[in-house]
C-alpha cells in the first residue's frame, strides 16, 4: 500500500480547500497563530513533504534546514517575503503563491480605503456614534475632489495597474513609479505618467497608493524624506507590505501634520502597530482585508492547494511556482 504524503495547513481556511487536499494526501490542520514562530514551525516541519503557509509563518532558513522531507511550500499569498527562497531553491524546495486571483479584490479594497482616508469616513462615523452631530455644516470632514487630484502608483504590476483604470474613471489623472517602465501601449491605455524618481512624484501627487512588492530595493521606501518630499495636503495609502513604509516616520508625518492623512492596510511588525500610528490622527488602519472577498480568499486557497497536489501527487491544477 502506498503511504500518502503528509501536507501541514498552518491554521483553518475554506472548507474547499481542505476537502480537496484530504482527497489525496494526509492533511494535518494548525490552530491560528500555532505556527508563527521559528520553532513551532521548525520543530513540526521535519515530519511533512508538503505546506500550506500564511504570510504570518516564517519560513526562515533554519525552518528549511530541519525540513528534510519538504517538497513543495505553497503560500496562501500573492507575496512570500515571509519565505526565504534562496534557502528553498538550494534545498530543492518549489514555493508557490497565488498571484492575479486577488488583482480586482484588492484594486476595490485599495479605492474602498483611498475613499474612506481622504472623505473622513470613519471619523465622521464617530462624531455621529459620540452624539457631536448637530446637523449639516457647510465646513464639517472636508475632503478633496478626486477628478481634482493626482494619483501617484507605486508598483504597477496587475494591481497597481487595476487600481489605475479605476482611479481614472473618476477623472484622476496618473502617475506611476516602477522598477521597469510600462510599454508605451499600456501607458497609453491606463492614461499613465512615468517617472524614474518617487521623490518627485511624491511632490506632484495628491494621493499616492503603493503596489510594489516587498525587497530589500523597496523597504522603507516611503521614509522621513519622502513624506517632507510630500504636499502637506496629500495623503498616503498603503496595500502593499508593511515593511515599505516607516511607520515611525509615518506617525511623525501624521502627528506633526506633514501630509494630511494615511490609509493603513498593511504594518510593519504585523499584528503588531506602532503605538504612535494607532493615536495619529487623520489614520484609517485596517487588519490587512483589501483582498478579503468570499471569493478571493477561496480562490487562494485553492490555487495553493493546487501547487501541492500537482508536486506531491502528479496532478494538473492551475498553480504559480516561483521556486
């Protein structure tokens, strides 16, 4: 009788999911939070040849070292900074994630935040919860007019480039920062700026939304130069990593009103938020949902899943490896 090959899914996802790899494999379920240390990730994995990983697992090198059975990392993500994929590549480890199927989820989540930053929503929610609503004023939680501003992108892979076309239906016009210049089609098509510098698109835009990835190029990125690079009357919006942004010098900008206000998806020491960004003013911080639609979330699972079943099992899922 042939033994099937053990997979690890760190915490709980959609039944789907879970149904599909129990079909073909012998499928042990984490609890939440179990496995984001080094050492309870490092002391279960030696007993697995396939894992199902979140952002919030650290698939560090010493985790690979004591994975000598490991096959196939499969992570419930676009991004897979949380995986040391040199370490995997050496080890002959594939790693896969689970791009495009969060491209539109995350372009609404992106203008559902941009939205909600720049016209005060959740503050003007708790003026009215705290019983301060007196009736309409003409100069109560004033925001700008979009078709008025300028979008600064940076990272225009699929989302930034969604988040574009979107923007632009407003009337927005559009800069971009990427570490490659689009082709000079889609510029035309998404009505797009180029420039090499993101100091100066930080001095030309109004909001600037940020798309890139998270490398060693693009950490801390948004820094204190960049946000005294910033109008005082614009606003950032971050859906990307944490890590990209300095949340000290983000809630430095906040507090000493050097730009006018911040949308927060994504933190720098996830769950963890720096204390000073949870008091700034003019902050919308939410727990990393821009990509949170039923079907999304699904549908990373079931791409993860896939990358398994084909390595482990000899299957044709659609799946992506970057490994």
């Amino acid at each position: 009788m042939t033994t099937r090959p053990r997979v690890l899914l760190t915490e709980p996802v959609f039944s789907e999911v879970s149904d599909l790899l129990e079909q073909h494999v012998e499928l042990d379920i984490g609890r939440r939070g179990q496995y984001n240390s080094v050492k309870s990730l490092g002391d279960a994995i030696c007993d697995y040849d396939g894992l199902l990983s979140m952002l919030s697992n650290p698939v560090t090198s010493s985790v690979v070292e004591r994975a000598q059975k490991l096959r196939i990392i499969a992570n419930h993500a676009v991004g897979y900074n949380n995986i040391d994929t040199e370490a995997c590549r050496k080890a002959g480890i594939r790693v896969a994630n689970t791009p495009d199927v969060l491209t539109d989820a995350t372009a609404d989540g992106t203008l559902a935040l941009l939205l909600a930053t720049v016209r005060h929503i959740p503050a003007s929610q708790d003026f009215l919860r705290n019983g301060e609503f007196d009736g309409w004023h003409p100069t109560t939680f004033l925001g700008p007019e979009l078709k008025e501003c300028t979008l600064g992108i940076i990272g225009m892979g699929r989302i930034g480039q969604a988040v574009a076309l979107r923007c632009r239906s407003f009337g927005m016009k559009i800069m971009y920062h990427n570490r490659s210049r689009l082709n000079a089609k889609t510029e035309r098509h998404l009505e797009a700026e180029y420039t090499s510098d993101p100091h100066h698109l930080a001095k030309s835009c109004d909001i600037i939304t940020l798309h890139c990835p998270l490398t060693d190029e693009t950490h801390h990125i948004i820094d204190e130069a960049f946000f005294r690079s910033m109008k005082s009357s614009a606003y950032l919006i971050n859906a990307a990593r944490g890590p990209v942004v300095d949340e000290t010098a983000l809630a430095r900008a906040l507090h000493e009103n050097q730009i006018a206000g911040a949308g927060i998806d994504v933190f720098e020491e996830e769950p963890k938020v720096h204390p000073d960004l949870l008091s700034a003013p003019n902050a919308v911080l939410v727990p990393h949902i821009t990509s949170a639609t039923y079907t999304t979330r699904r549908a990373m699972g079931m791409l993860a899943a896939g990358a398994i079943l084909n390595e482990l099992c000899g299957m044709d899922h659609k799946c992506n490896f970057v490994v």
